[in-house]
C-alpha cells in the first residue's frame, strides 16, 4: 500500500474514521491494487500507515468482512476474497 494515495483522516470532520480506511482499502480492491488472495497487512502496520489507533484499523476491517471483501483466517492474517461470481452470466 502506497503511502502516497493515502486519505487525509481528519478525526473532527463528518466521516467516521473507521469509514475512511474501509473505503480507502476497498477503493484500492476495486482498482486491483489488492488483487483476490494478496494478504492485507497488520493492524499494527495499518494503524502506523493510516497514523489512527489499532481499534479503529480492526473495525474498518470488519467493516470489510462484513461488506464481502476480505476475510480472517485466524492465526494466519486477513486476505483479500474472491471476487463474486455473478450467477445470471452462467444461466443464459
């Protein structure tokens, strides 16, 4: 992740903090900056990246479990997930 595209996180401002990472990341996933199966680094590593604390990394990243696009193996790191597949495409 280049800290060159980084958002500007403003703790005051309208957005909740949490939001901004999540969209950030998955800005880069849509983009394939982050491509399906590529491992997201450390909230330890995020948080110095984003400059926010460890709590606010975890919920932005379940923010993106919970929208589909990662998922947690437990002990080993959290990955980018598939993409789905679009079932319609197949039954035509």
């Amino acid at each position: 992740m280049g800290e060159d595209d980084l958002p500007v996180i403003d703790p005051s401002g309208p957005q909740l903090v949490y939001m901004v990472v999540a969209d950030h990341i998955a800005g880069q996933i849509a983009s394939g900056k982050l491509k399906p199966g590529a491992r997201l680094p450390g909230e330890l590593a995020l948080s110095a990246t984003y400059g926010i604390a460890r709590m606010t990394v975890a919920r932005a990243v379940r923010e993106l479990r919970e929208r589909g696009l990662v998922h947690t193996v437990i002990g080993k790191g959290t990955y980018i997930a598939e993409p789905p597949t679009d079932s319609t495409d197949s039954e035509s």
